[in-house]
C-alpha cells in the first residue's frame, strides 16, 4: 500500500465533504497494528485539522480482521461514551474521517502530580462502569456478536508459545513446553467461564484514551480504537486499563480504583470472583502484549521492548496468585518462574 495513492484518496474526499487540503501528514507510531492514520491540515478553521483513519491492509497473520468502525462509534456516541466525531468518510474504501483530539493520551498525561492522574483514572474507571450498563440495540452493531471465546484464547496460546516463551527461555520451545502454555490457558478460560458478558472496548488501555483539549474535570477521556470491542467478562477492561505497562500503577493505588468499579458494575460480582477473574484475566492479557512487543521487535521496531519487562512482570504476578488453584497454572507459573 504505497502512501502517494491514500494521500490522494484522503485528499480528494475531504475536499469533496468538507473543505479545501493543506496539508496531509502520515502519523507514525499510531498503533501496532495494519491501520494507518493522517492528520489533514485544512484552509479552514472548523476544523482547522482532522485525522484520516485508512483500515484496509491486512492483519497479521492468524489474527481476524475486526468490523469496521461504524455502526459501533455511532451507538456509542448516541449513548454518551465518549468517542471522536465522524466528520465524514467513505465506506467502501475503508476510510473514516474524524475529530482530531491532538496528541496527549493518558499515558502522557499520568506523570503529572498524582492526584490529577488519580482523578483521570477515576474518570476512567467510571466510563467502564457505563459502557458495561449498555444493551444490544437489535443487531447491527457487531461488538454484541462477537465474544472473547475459544478462538481468541488459542490466538493468545500461539503467541505465547512461539514469541513470548522464546523471549523468556533465549530459544524456541519444546512441544512439552508449548502443551504446559495451552494446558494454563486451559485452565483460565475455564475459570472465567461462568463469569456474566458485557460489552468491553477489549483494548481500554492509556494509549487508547485521549484527553479532549480544553474540556472539564470528569469530561476529559476520549475513547480511541473501538473496532475490536466485544463481549467478555465484566473484569476484563479493568485489567486492560490497571495492567497496563505504560502506566505501571502503584498496587495499592490499583486496588482501590477496581474496588472503586466492582461493586457499581452491573453485575457487581463479589470480591472473590472479581479478584479471581481479574488475575485469571490478567495472565491471558499480559502474556499476549507480552509477546506482541517482541513480535514487534523481530519485525523491526524494538522500541516496543520497552514495555516487555513491566508486562512480564504483571503474568508472573498474577500467575503466582493463582497457581495453587489449579495444577496447570502452578505447571505455567514454574516454567517462566513466577513462583522462583
């Protein structure tokens, strides 16, 4: 996908919807994935920019292509979330043309002075607690069809068996090895399994949230990177958010925003499950990022690598809470030293 010709599209659609192009400028680092992204600077001032979201390369091999964006950013719009503006597009050729909420994310923003991060973590935390509250509207929206199952869990067993274990070992793993992986991830997708689902973003992380220029205490956040939401478990963006390797939380600060959320989520699980599943989660999620940044790294970009050491850090933790629960996570919990 050469730049000149999306240059071109983004160019000549704009133009048509909305105003002359100064400027189109490719983003770099906007994402690990096969997207690309383009701040278009126009003649005129409302909007003075725009970002132009192109989502038709291919995913990496063995992951499925998510759903477009729309109908989801609209329902959720239309129920309060908040997400970018849709300022226009083209369906067909896969572009989307949206509000341009500048640069800052959470992760930036949370090395301020602790109590603004406290309060932006508050905020979003509270978000969770509404997006889990939403219904499907009656088809269409394709996040309610789609669920963390079976499939999802197998993509994280290759991952983790192939790119992770060979970063922790220093050499590709053994069949034996590989079985130890798929046996614990076993065991977690079973732990989970009675658990409700509700709607989650499934990448609610600090990169993933942006702070809307000039808006008020409690009204900053603005959600990014919806297309993968699904159903899952009620923990399951807590654990995105608290373990996220961009942001490594202090346990305790950790701890008091999901016991801020539990009990004002829709099914208010009880402490135990909700401390179950949210470790349980937590493995499966960090060992999968985890991976990624080396997959990352052996494709050229070992600036991701950076983050390997807090993720890892986080499985073995969790790891180690959970392995005397179930003989096959204590097996997983051994082999990448959890328990040594």
């Amino acid at each position: 996908m050469s730049v000149a010709p999306i240059e071109t599209e983004i160019r000549a659609i704009v133009a048509e919807q909305i105003g002359a192009v100064v400027r189109i400028d490719a983003i770099a680092g906007a994402g690990v994935g096969h997207r690309r992204f383009f701040r278009v600077t126009l003649a005129a001032d409302a909007p003075r920019t725009l970002i132009a979201r192109v989502d038709r390369g291919e995913p990496a091999l063995g992951v499925s292509r998510e759903p477009p964006l729309e109908p989801l950013r609209s329902f959720l719009e239309a129920n309060g979330i908040p997400v970018p503006r849709r300022l226009g597009g083209d369906a067909e050729r896969r572009i989307d043309l949206l509000e341009d909420l500048g640069d800052v994310s959470l992760a930036a923003a949370a090395g301020a002075d602790p109590a603004a991060r406290r309060a932006l973590y508050e905020e979003a935390c509270d978000w969770i607690v509404r997006l889990q509250a939403l219904a499907d509207p009656g088809g269409g929206v394709h996040a309610f069809s789609r669920s963390l199952d079976a499939s999802l869990f197998a993509l994280k067993v290759v991952r983790f068996s192939t790119a992770g274990l060979r970063a922790l070992l220093g050499r590709p793993a053994t069949a034996a090895e590989k079985g130890c992986v798929r046996d614990a991830f076993d065991a977690i997708e079973e732990g989970i399994a009675d658990a409700p689902r509700r709607l989650a973003h499934r990448d609610y992380q600090s990169r993933n949230l942006l702070l809307r220029p000039g808006a008020a205490a409690g009204a900053r956040l603005v959600w990014i990177d919806l297309q993968g939401a699904l159903l899952a478990p009620p923990e399951y963006d807590l654990v995105c958010l608290l373990r996220d390797a961009c942001v490594d939380l202090p346990d305790a600060e950790c701890s008091g925003l999901a016991e801020r959320v539990r009990p004002r989520l829709p099914d208010a699980p009880t402490a135990d499950a909700f401390a179950r599943r949210f470790d349980l989660l937590t493995v499966a999620r960090t060992a999968k990022d985890f991976s990624l940044w080396h997959e990352r790294a052996q494709l050229g970009d070992p600036d991701w690598l950076r983050l390997a050491p807090a993720t890892i850090g986080y499985t073995r933790r969790a790891l180690a809470r959970v392995a005397a629960s179930d003989a096959r996570l204590a097996s997983l919990a051994d082999l990448i030293g959890a328990r040594a």
